[in-house]
C-alpha cells in the first residue's frame, strides 16, 4: 500500500491518485483512490481481464469499484461489494 496516493506512469498512460501497486509473474496492477483497477503486462491467460489483448505495455482498465485485489502468479482476484471475483490462470 502507498502511503499518500502518487502517480505512477506506465506507457503512454498516466495513472494518477494510486493507492495500492501490486505485481504477479508477469502482469502488474494498480488501483487508485476511485476504486478503478489498471493493469498491464501479460495477458495471455486473461489475467488482465481482456479478452482482446495478449500482452500490454499501456495500463489498460481492468475493473472499476474494486474493494480489494491480489496477484498470483499468472491470476487477478478481486473483491466487489464484498464477492471475491478471479480472472487468469486456474490453477493451483
């Protein structure tokens, strides 16, 4: 967790107000004070929760009202309203 939010830079997308940056394997994200989920990297498990990208050098947006999230390996999980929801690899 951050502790004051930041902007955080990634490609040619600005991502302001960060609150929290996380990293899987290969993919990363970041949610800021809005609640909003971007992510970035490999995708090619869906892991991104794309179904169009492969793999993304821009942060693209994942999700919005997000409560809390995590990284596995090659897996995104997150929380809405108190429902856990996963994307990516299942796996382990």
């Amino acid at each position: 967790t951050i502790d004051s939010p930041s902007v955080v830079k990634k490609g040619e997308v600005e991502l302001e107000n960060v609150v929290s940056l996380k990293a899987g394997y290969n993919h990363f994200c970041a949610l800021n004070n809005l609640n909003e989920l971007y992510c970035w990297g490999d995708n090619s498990l869906f892991q991104l929760n794309s179904s169009v990208l492969v793999y993304s050098n821009n942060a693209v947006l994942a999700e919005i009202s997000v409560g809390e999230f995590a990284l596995g390996s090659n897996h995104t999980c997150i929380t809405k309203n108190s429902i856990p929801y996963c994307v990516g690899a299942n796996q382990n």
